[in-house]
C-alpha cells in the first residue's frame, strides 16, 4: 500500500497554476498558469514524464469510495 503523500505546501505556494512534479510525487519540478508550459518547462529539465496537477484555489475535500 502507498503512503499518503502531504501536499499542503504544494497548495499553499501554488493555488491556481498547474505544476508537473517529479515521480516521487513530492517535488514540484515547474508551475505554470497554462499546463502546456508547466509540462513542457518540466521536459527541458529532464522529466520523462512529468505528473500534471492543476492546484485549486480552494482546498476542497473528497471522501472516496468504490463503484
């Protein structure tokens, strides 16, 4: 089982922007206001394949469960 990552720093300084983080899922690699700049900023850099999350301005919550 994965552990659950904290990403209330990730929130924090980019509300708003897309970011592409590193496979660790921790370290913001680029940030961005357009995913396609983010994403390709993090390419540059070396990240084969950047994973693309677009920070909301609000925190929101889900409760999941299965189908």
């Amino acid at each position: 089982m994965k552990n659950t990552i904290n990403w209330t720093n990730i929130f924090k300084k980019y509300k708003g922007l897309w970011v592409a983080l590193d496979k660790d899922e921790k370290t913001v690699i680029s940030s961005s206001e357009n995913a396609k700049e983010a994403y390709e900023e993090a390419i540059k850099k070396g990240i084969k394949v950047p994973i693309m999350l677009n920070v909301p301005l609000e925190p929101n919550s889900f409760v999941g469960g299965s189908f």
